[in-house]
C-alpha cells in the first residue's frame, strides 16, 4: 500500500482518459498500448457490510484477547520477551579436544578466529568459504578432522532438493496440465459454454494472455477479445518491468508487470521461464468482487464477479481435471489459498439460490455484496496488489474480496509482514514503515525470542511493537495441524523447533545441552540458520507464495557432533514423510521418474533424519555415541567424478540427501520477498538471499571432556533494490563479497 503524490494523481488522472499515457511509477519500459481504455463499470458502492454473527463473536473474542496489546511499548515487549543468555562458558575453548587436528589443517584459524573462538566458544570463519555444502564436508572428511553436523548443511540439502524435485515436476507434469486446462477451457469458451457476451469476451482475454504467456507467442482470441490487448498484455509480461495501469474485467487497475520477471529455477530454461509467466499472470490476477478504493470506500463489481462464474462454467471436464491436478500439487508443495476458489463458486450460487450467472440477475448489488461478506467469501489475509490510499486518509484499508484461478498461496512469513509495514502500521512523525526485515519474520514467524532483543531499535523508530506482538500472537495459535499441513508449513515448523526456550538458555546442561547454547552469541548463529533457510525456502516458492506489499574420499575421522537439536529433526523426519505423501499426486513412469526418485529421496531423508534426532537426543541425554552411530557418520559424504571435465557426484547419506547429487546448480539464492510500490518515493524490493557456506569451529562439553569439531555454517544476506528483481544468476556475481546482516557481525572474527 502507499500514499500517492500529486505526480501520481497526475499519471492517473491521464492514464484514465482515451489511452494508458504513462508509467505510474518506475519509469522502465514502455506501458501496454491496447488501444482505448473504456473503463465502463463503475461498480456499486456498498456500504459498511457485516459479517455474520458467528464470525463476529469469532473476532470479539479474539480481539478481546489481543486488546492488551494495543498499547504494548517496546519497553514492555522487549523486557517480556528478554532471554537469560548465560555470560560465561566456563570453560577456554582453546584448550579443547581436537583443536590442535584443526590448527594443524589447511582449516587453520587464524589469530582473529581463535580469538573470536576464545571469547564465544565457537567461531564462523568467512575465511574459509566452500562453494557449497557437500563441497565443505568432502574437505573436512578429506583432513580427517572432527565433524559437526550442522542444521545448516541439512537444511540445505533440503532446499536443493526441494527445488530440483520441483521443478521436475513442474517440467515433467505441471506445465503439460496447465496447457490441458486452458486449452479446454478455451474450447469450451469458443463453443459457446458462456451465453452473456462480455463475459465471454473478458474471460477470453484472461485465458488468452495465460496461453499466450505458456506457448512464449500471442495466440488468437476465441471469444470477441481484442487481439491487440492480448498483445500488448503478453508484450508487458514477457518484458517484465514496472508497475502500469490497465483495463481487466471493465476498470482499471495497477498491475505489477515486475512479478512476471522470472527468477529462481525458473531461468533454467525457456520452458520453465513460460511456465513461470503463465502462471504468476493465473497467480496473480484476480477478480475483484468487492475493491477498496483510495478512500476507503468499497465498490462491487458485479462485471466480474459474473466472469468468475463464467470462468467455473469453462473450466469443466478434461479441464477440471487438469485444474485440480494442479491445484493439489502446489497446495501440497507450498499451501492453502489466500482468496475465493473455483469450488466456492458453486456455494456463493447455492446461497444466492442461483445455479448460474443468469440467476445472479435476480438479485441486486448490495445483496449479493453482503452474501459475499456474510459468508466469508474471497477474504484475504495478505496485502499482494497495488493499492492506493489517499494521503489524508486514515485508517488500515480493508482488502479486495477475490477470486483467483491459480491464486499464490498464504504463508505465515508473508501474513507476518503484510502486518508490520504501512499501512497496518501507522507512521512515525510521517514516516511509514515501507520494508520489513528478516529479523520480522524470525520473531514473528518462526517464534524466536532473540530476535525481539536485536529489533529494539527498529520499533522504537517505528512503534510497531503492537502490530508484531498480535501476529506472532496469531501464528503461534495454529494448531499442530497446521504446521504439517504442506511441505511448506514443515520446513518453516523445522525452523521453528530451533527457537530458543528460556529455560534451556538459563541452564543449558541441565537439558544436556552444551553451554555454547546458551550464550546469546550462539542465538544469532542460530538466527541466521533460520533466516538462510528460510531465504532458501522463498527462493524454491517464489512462484507460488503470496508476496506481502506495503500498501569420492573414505576416512576415518576422531570424533563427531551432531547440532542438539532433536524435534527440528523430527520435523524433518514428519517433511520426508509428507514429501512421499505429495509425490503420489504426481504420476509415477518408473524408478527413473522424477516421482519414483523423489520417492527414494524423501524414504533417504526420514531414515537420516531419524538418525539425527537419535543422535542428537544421545548428546542430550549425555549418551556417547554407539558404534552404528559413528559408522553413520564415516559414511556421510563421498565423491566421484563423471569422467575428465564432468561434474562431481556425491554419495555417503550426505550425498544422497541430494536429489540432484552433481555440482550443479549449487550456486548461491536469492528471492524477493516484499514490495513497496512506492508513490512519493521509489519503489523498493526486499530480497533475502544466501551466500557461500563458511567454515563454522563448534566447542562442546561433552561427556569426554570439551572438545572442538568442524563444520558448515550458512550465509544469510539482505538486498534492498527497485522493481528490477533480482535473479540467482545475477546474485551469484555479487554474493561473493556481499556485506553481512547486522546482528551477525558481531560473532564474526
């Protein structure tokens, strides 16, 4: 959301006359020319509608819990929420077991690091970086050195593998069912299925840019659509650049063409890239049933509440099919709707007493309005459109009630943030929140506490302490359910089971944790381990999640020590699970497949997993490891190369936790995450993204003594950019050298 200025009035002002005239915003490209733009619905005004009783009662509960912390200060939250982080290890670190195989390696730490190792008991040394994980670990095995197992490495490997199986299946299977659907859906279009001829035509314009968009060319209209603003729409898509008015559906509306860049895996090929365009246009353009306006008011649009309908009546048969066939995977990948979906149409029908778009003549604007708030229909969860606010007006501006074909997905990171930037929060002294921070979602997302302490100064310049406490409030009330809903929602719960308890920090060996854990040094470690995993996890999902806007070597090694951490590794043992329960979806051609590989993947994970829970609880429990445990880890990574100049392949548990186990696509990620469209200022892009692993030096006192071990830490970065989103294969140039969060210099030598 944003607050327009005079010179956006303008641009608005022109772009409503005979032709889109302007950019609103960046000034990159050129705008759709789609000849005359006839904004002829002018839409109902509705006034305040009332959702039902039970909704209501709902709300006054939950508002009545939540009422406390309208005047919450972050004095207050920061004092409720202080973690009681140990000063002192008690022991020097650099007495430590197995230091000296280290210091004897061409791992050596230098006088800086062991300084740094000296004070926090462990030390990252961006000295030392390894193009990727498996790379890090085939050296530490190849020096014979002490090994830790890091949650970082593992999670890595479970993006990488994420995102290969992914995109595979969206390769393999997903891309041929999107064209089967709009292919009949057009079919059935072009023989007449929708009587009323401007929905027809609407509804054609809609699926004709989607096609078009899928096959990298425009194809003909079926249905009375023009072929130029077909043209001119696929033209915008394809360039990918800036924020522009548009006519859909009979009025305008402000598109954000920079989302259709494509980014991620989807850049791996032409097919993938068509594939990604098609599908945020399916993701991302609604209906809008009912529109909030600049000043608040709202508008039905009764024009396009009809080519939902028609929409339901095409999308039939061998169709439908192919719709749910896709539908289910990305639910089960990434997570449930965040808008109105096709099945909902046939119960707003049901309780308007209608069985088609002819019956809604029966009733009038306001009824089927207050139906649509009644019944909860198309309400939203996360800010994802441009929407203007007035600048003299206040309030939070309530969001669109919409339909979406394909719409993107609700995750909790997103709601996090929808609701901590303008305008859910108000400004400070006439300065609106316009980004969040990674800091934001790891309180209020993956419920850390030490990340409240590290965001002080960020809400006392912004005063949103309310805003954050109530959603992380929000989030923490989902049921265990939820949390294994999708392979989405494990990963974030995985994350999740890293947040530090208080008690564990105030006296780690009594829950047979090493002390290193309970010092705040360690917190931010672990901070950024979630917040690089998760980097990742937005990067495999950038399609798919709903973006929040403001308005081979065989040794022997000593000793090993796996991060004590069992219930994150449980959680991943439940996403190997829920992994094998989605790849049913997709259908199975043979071991060779990417479902029956994807099959072999997840049944590898859980067993790992389960290991590493075992052996993490062994740690706890004070228990050395047993001798099937250690030949577990002797086994963990080996490399072959595919003859001269081929890739490496990597075997051992570690190697088979990789779907794709060469050194491809090992680069560094990126994923935009938020957007302020701008308005009075420039327009903004927050991305996360993931550096070259580094060497990470662990101590622990363990049942021997206190010993050190070698192991991986991850990188995790933040970019603030304009609308030009940024790719991996740009990021990969600059993430070499790129400067560190924050709250993660200070442990850094």
């Amino acid at each position: 959301m944003l607050t327009k200025s005079r010179a956006v009035r303008a641009c608005l002002v022109a772009a409503l006359g005979l032709t889109v005239g302007c950019d609103l915003l960046d000034g990159s490209g050129d705008p759709p020319k789609g000849g005359d733009v006839r904004y002829d619905e002018p839409g109902t005004q509705v006034g305040k509608l009332t959702p039902p009783a039970s909704e209501l009662a709902a709300r006054a509960a939950l508002d009545a819990k939540l009422a406390p912390l309208a005047s919450l200060t972050t004095e207050q939250l920061a004092a409720e929420r202080a973690l009681p982080y140990a000063t002192s290890l008690g022991f020097d670190p650099l007495t430590a077991q197995n230091l000296d195989l280290i210091q004897a390696s061409t791992l050596a730490l230098d006088d800086r690091e062991l300084d740094k190792l000296r004070q926090q008991g462990f030390v990252i040394a961006p000295r030392h970086k390894f193009p990727h994980m498996a790379y890090g670990y085939r050296t530490i095995y190849g020096l014979d050195l002490p090994v830790y197992v890091s949650l970082d490495a593992i999670l890595d490997t479970v993006h990488l593998s994420y995102d290969a199986i992914l995109k595979g299946v969206e390769s393999t299977y997903l891309t041929g069912e999107l064209e089967r659907m709009l292919t009949g859906a057009r079919e059935r279009l072009a023989a007449g299925a929708v009587a009323d001829a401007g929905a027809a035509k609407d509804l054609d314009l809609f699926l004709t840019v989607a096609l078009s968009l899928l096959k990298d060319h425009a194809v003909a209209p079926v249905a009375g659509a023009s072929a130029s603003e077909v043209e001119a729409l696929v033209a915008a898509g394809k360039k990918g650049q800036g924020i522009r008015p548009i006519e859909l559906f009979g009025s305008k509306r402000d598109y954000d063409f920079s989302q259709m860049k494509p980014r991620g895996h989807y850049t791996d090929s032409p097919a993938l890239e068509r594939y990604f365009r098609a599908s945020m246009w399916l993701g991302r353009t609604d209906f809008r049933l009912i529109e909030t306006q600049p000043d608040g008011t709202q508008l039905f649009r009764r024009r396009q509440l009809e080519a939902a309908v028609a929409l339901r009546d095409v999308v039939q048969g061998a169709a439908r099919e192919a719709f749910e066939h896709v539908d289910a995977v990305i639910g089960a990948f990434v997570g449930e709707h965040d808008s109105m979906q096709l099945a909902d149409v046939d119960a707003l029908l049901a309780d308007l007493g209608a069985s088609d778009a002819k019956g809604l003549a029966a009733h009038d604007d306001a009824a089927i309005a207050r139906t649509i708030v009644e019944k909860g229909y198309g309400a939203q969860r996360i800010a994802s459109q441009v929407i203007y606010k007035d600048a003299l007006e206040s309030g939070e501006l309530p969001l669109d009630r919409s339909f979406t074909l394909l719409g993107q997905r609700y995750t909790v990171d997103s709601h996090v943030f929808s609701n901590v930037v303008y305008d859910r929060v108000k400004p400070v002294d006439g300065r609106p929140r316009t980004l969040p921070v990674g800091l934001d979602a790891a309180y209020g997302a993956f419920g850390n506490d030490a990340a409240l302490g590290l965001l002080v100064p960020e809400l006392e310049r912004y005063r949103y302490a309310p805003e954050l406490e109530r959603v992380r409030t929000l989030v923490d009330a989902h049921e265990e359910a939820y949390w294994s809903e999708n392979l989405y929602n494990l990963w974030v719960s995985s994350l999740r089971a890293i947040s530090p308890g208080r008690r564990s920090l105030n006296d780690p060996a009594a829950y047979g944790m090493p002390l290193v854990t309970g010092t705040e040094a360690w917190q931010r470690r672990l901070l950024n381990t979630q917040l690089a995993s998760w980097a990742e996890l937005r990067h495999d999902t950038i399609l798919y999640v709903k973006q929040s806007y403001t308005s081979g070597v065989a040794c022997e090694f000593p000793d090993g020590y796996v991060d004590p951490y069992p219930e994150a590794f449980e959680r991943l043992r439940l996403y190997a699970l829920k992994g094998a329960e989605v790849m049913a979806l997709v259908p199975d051609e043979g071991p060779s497949s990417v479902g029956g590989r994807a099959q072999a993947y997840f049944a590898e994970l859980a067993t790992v997993a389960a290991t590493l829970r075992d052996m993490a609880q062994h740690e706890r429990t004070g228990q050395p490891f047993d001798e099937a445990q250690m030949a577990f880890l002797n086994d963990a990574v080996k490399s072959q190369g595919q003859g001269c100049g081929g890739p490496v392949s990597y075997t051992g548990w570690f190697g088979r936790l990789l779907f794709d186990r060469s050194d491809e696509d090992m680069d560094p990620t990126i994923a935009d995450v938020h957007t302020d469209p701008g308005g009075d200022r420039p327009p903004q892009v927050l991305h996360v993204g993931t550096g070259l692993p580094r060497l990470m030096v662990v101590t622990a006192n363990t049942c021997e003594g206190v010993r050190a071990y070698a192991g991986l830490a991850s990188a995790y970065h933040e970019v603030v950019t304009g609308l030009d989103r940024l790719t991996d294969e740009t990021w990969a140039k600059q993430a070499k050298d790129a400067d560190d969060v924050a709250f993660v210099k200070p442990i850094l030598p």
